[in-house]
C-alpha cells in the first residue's frame, strides 16, 4: 500500500471521527412522559392543562422545552409544569433520593438553578416544593411552596398579596392562597434570577413560620421548571442540582462541623479573565467514584476552557465532571482540575460546592 493512500485514509479516518455525531438527548412528548439525567434526577413533561402538543428535550444537565402549542387564559392555571426534580411526584421517585424527609430531620438542602428565559410567552420560571403530615409518594400534598424566579406577561401566583419577606438573603412577594386541593405559598422575585444556589430550607422554616406545615410533616420533593400559559418554546433549565441533608450542621463551614469534602478554589485574575485551580479533597471514609463538582459562577463569569475536567455549561449553575483516569477520589485523597474564564464588573469567587450532592467546606 503506497504511502499516499496511508495518508489519505488517516485523514478519512481522522474526518469520520471529527464529525461523528454526539449522544442524542431525549425528546419527550407524551403527556407525563418522564426520563433520568445524571442518574439522579427526573426531567418530566406534565402536561396536564391543554390537550396542544409539548414537547421537552432531556439534556445531561437539565432540559429545554423544544415545542409548546396552545394557549390558555391567563386569568386560570397554567397548561403544564415541564420539570426536573428531586424526590417523589406522583409515585414517579427520583433514584437514589432521599426524600421523602422528616422536615426536623433536615440539616440543609442545598440546590442551584441556571435557566434560559424566552421573551415571546406568557409563563413563570419555579420551584416547585411539596410538603406533607405523611411521608406520601404519591398524589397531591398538603402544602405547595412555589419560588417564582421570574414571570412574563399577565399572571399573578394563587391567592393574594399577604407581605414581603427576606429569605435566603433576597427580598420577596409572599402570596397566600389555595387551589381548591392543597395551601400555596408563593415566594415571587421583584425581577428576574437567571441563575442562583441557595438552601431549599430556608423557604421550608418561612413556611413553617406561616402556619403552612409544621417541623413533623415531610418534605417530599423539589422541582424547578416552568408554568406557560402561552407558547413557551426555548425555555430551559440549563442545569439543576439538589441535594437533602439529613441530621448534622446546617453549615459544613461552622467551626467543629465535620464535611464529607473540602474545596480549595485558587485564582489568578487580571482585566476581564481569570485563572481557577480546584482541589476536592474526599474527607470521608469510603472512595467517591464518578465525581461531579457542582457550583455556581457568579454573574457576568463564563468558563472559556477547562483542563483535567469538563465544565458545563459555561456560566451559571455549572458542574465539574471528572475527565478519564481520574474519576475516583480515595478516602482521605484529592482530585485537581482547573479552567480559564472571562468576567465583567467586580470578580468574586463562587459561594458554596457540592461534591455529588454533598455540600463541601471551603479551605
């Protein structure tokens, strides 16, 4: 065989690699059809108001509605809740969750949310949070609790105005009411988030607090999605990540407080872009295989490339998936990777990680 022709079918072989096609993401179109992402979580379509079609794609970090026809009147419910969540809905479990839980058993519940939003629709980006007396997994709960990260267009939550309230460090409408099944306690953003991590328990004790549900009744499922009304195609939940701790510190940074992983997040910065250099150290006493990195990138940051790990999606909620060879941290062992970035305004460095799930001390 000449060497010309080695040549060329090296640089086929090479072309056909190139363009090889990437795993397909799921598509999902039937009514309550459902699929798991990361192993963990449930991307689910629930529709449920409108018999027009909708239609999710499930992505390996969240989802992103690809068709979503019809209408309904603003003035009612919404016509679906397409969702990813953690927990029970319906007798539909997450794998591997651990809810439901006993409220007065939570330590903390740490979650982080990146959403893309549409401007051509009538809708509202929320989490959807359930409580109830009874450790149920399936049907309606006694309790809804609903943060409205933004709305588009003439809809209002169920109920009724009763005040403001500062949760998680943020200010919000608080609107009481009910649907005729179940309480709803809605916590409404004076304008829009695009992305944050904060402690679902935060809004569980205001609840609490409001007469809602009390320290024995159960958490039994977190969910962050949209409510359209009209339209809606082009919403997506860039990436989602929940985690409920049971017993222990609500804060793995308190003095004394044992953690199942330490972070050391090293920087150099400059005008405009920056350096990070991770090290996740496993505190505990079994390996952690397959580990992710979750946190979230303070606006206006964007990963530009990252070595020894992937990062996606670029900016928001983001997780760090171990790259091949070193998908194992040993008990007491490390794992390193950085990326390079760009950033506007002042930089700061990311607020709180969870290591699969577990929030981590910061070094």
């Amino acid at each position: 065989m000449s060497a010309a022709l080695l040549t060329a079918l090296a640089a086929l072989a090479a072309l056909l690699t190139a363009t090889a096609p990437a795993q397909a993401d799921t598509t999902i179109c039937e009514e309550f059809g459902s699929t798991v992402i990361q192993g963990r979580y449930v991307v689910q379509n629930n529709r449920w108001g409108t018999s027009a079609t909708q239609c999710v794609t499930a992505t390996n970090s969240g989802f992103r509605v690809t068709q979503a026809d019809g209408s309904v009147p603003t003035n009612g419910a919404p016509k679906s809740y397409p969702s990813v969540f953690n927990g029970c809905h319906y007798t539909n479990c997450s794998p591997g969750t651990a809810l439901p839980a006993r409220i007065s058993g939570i330590s903390s519940a740490p979650s982080s949310i990146s959403y893309s939003y549409v401007d051509n629709a009538v809708y509202n980006a929320s989490y959807d949070i359930w409580l109830d007396p009874t450790p149920r997994t399936d049907g309606v709960n006694r309790t809804e609790i609903m943060i409205w990260f933004n709305r588009v267009g003439p809809i209002q939550p169920i109920g009724s105005q009763v005040g403001t309230a500062t949760v998680a460090g943020r200010t919000w409408e608080v609107w009481s009411g009910g649907n005729g099944t179940n309480d709803v306690l809605s916590f409404v953003a004076p304008s829009a988030i695009s992305s944050w991590s904060f402690d679902v328990m935060d809004f569980v004790r205001e609840t609490v607090a409001h007469g809602k549900a009390g320290n024995d009744w159960y958490l039994t499922s977190i969910q962050a999605g949209f409510e359209p009304w009209q339209n809606g195609a082009g919403l997506a939940v860039n990436s989602f990540s929940s985690t409920v701790n049971t017993g222990g510190s609500q804060n793995p940074d308190e003095p004394g407080t044992p953690a199942a992983c330490t972070v050391s997040y090293a920087t150099n910065v400059w005008p405009g872009g920056f350096t990070a250099n991770v090290t996740v150290t496993n505190n505990g006493s079994a390996p952690v295989d397959g580990w992710r990195l979750a946190f979230t990138l303070p606006s206006g940051q964007s990963v530009v490339q990252a070595w020894n790990a992937t990062v996606s999606p670029s900016s928001g909620a983001v997780t760090a998936t171990a790259a091949a060879g070193s998908a194992r941290i040993a008990a007491g062992g490390s794992q390193s990777f950085g990326f390079q970035g760009t950033y506007s305004g002042s930089f700061a460095q990311p607020g709180g990680f969870q290591l699969n799930g577990t929030a981590c001390r910061t070094a």
